[in-house]
C-alpha cells in the first residue's frame, strides 16, 4: 500500500512526508474505522480512501504540524468510516457506536468525574442526540487527546473559538445527561 501512495507524490520530501504519515497514523486510523465498522476489510477500506483523499490535497500538508496532520488524518477516516457505515445500514441517520470510542472515567479530572458519574449508556444516549458539530469537537478532545490549540490550527480558527465551542459542546452534553436524569427519576416516581 505504502508504494501506491508513493507514487502520488510529486518530490522527494513529499514521498518522506507520505511514508513518515502513513507510518506514524495507519494504526491509530485503522482503529478508529474498525471501532465504528466493526469489520476488519471495510475498516482497511475506509484508511486507504482517507490516504487517498488526504494524499490527493499534498500541498496543504505541507504546511502543517505533525500533530495537526495526525488530527487531519484521522479525522478523514473517521468521517470516511461514518459515511460506510451510513451507507451500510441503508443511508438512515445514524450516529456511530462508540463503545471503544470512549472512556471518559479513565483519567483523574473534574469534567471526567462529573461525566462518569452519569454511566456509560447514558453518556452514549447523549452524544447520540448532539448535532455533528459539538460531537466532533468532543470527538477530538476526548478520543484523539487533541488540545484547542490543535483543532483550532487544523480548522484556521482562533484558540478561543474553539475553547467557547468546547465548553458549550459540553455544556449541552450535560444538559442532556441532566434532562434524561430528571426524565428517569419521574418514571421512578410513578412506579
């Protein structure tokens, strides 16, 4: 595989540049399209078009950290495995699982503690209800470890922008979480 993405570069330090990426990002990608297709070939699909696909726009590359070719690269795929699997279960809206996608009670912080008191199935239940903008954003940070700092140079945005969309993506997830909450303990206190 490596050699036909070779063979779309233009120049020698485009050819390092593909072969450090592909390198350095196939295994992190492949997991994120695997964790959403839950099929080894269609996952090895959904990399390959996002090399592609991200391969094809070089130039842009070029200009980039590492870390926001990381962000972009997977991001690619992640959004290409999405659309497989939309097409899949016959083009009906439908967010992806994320069961693997998630671990927000892993690390030792206040917003981590606030969220794993919820559950994990209720989490899901509400990230499933964000539009796409404020569940990417969440995405970003929760999953890839991405700071605003990095999404808003992969989006050509200011730092603030995107701390302000942060917080409100979070602010509505727990909302939600706190509507579904009071919803439950209204059913409870019927039965």
């Amino acid at each position: 595989m490596l050699g036909m993405y070779m063979s779309m570069a233009d120049s020698p330090e485009e050819k390092s540049l593909f072969e450090q990426l592909y390198i350095s990002n196939r295994n992190k990608m492949y997991s994120i399209a695997f964790s959403i297709l839950k099929n080894s070939g269609d996952a090895e699909d959904a990399v390959h078009d996002a090399f592609i696909k991200v391969f094809s726009k070089a130039d842009m590359l070029s200009g980039m950290s590492d870390e926001v070719r990381s962000c972009y690269l997977c991001s690619a795929a992640r959004n290409i495995a999405i659309s497989v699997y939309n097409k899949r279960k016959d083009n009906k809206t439908i967010k992806t699982s994320i069961d693997e996608m998630y671990d927000l009670a892993g690390d030792d912080n206040v917003e981590d503690d606030v969220f794993s008191s919820y559950g994990v199935e209720r989490i899901k239940a509400a990230l499933a209800k964000l539009s796409d903008k404020d569940y990417e954003i969440i995405f970003l940070t929760a999953y890839m470890d991405k700071t605003p700092a990095d999404i808003a140079a992969f989006y050509n945005e200011p730092a603030g922008t995107v701390r302000q969309r942060l917080r409100r993506a979070r602010q509505r997830l727990l909302k939600l979480l706190e509507e579904d909450e009071s919803i439950e303990k209204e059913e409870r206190s019927y039965v």
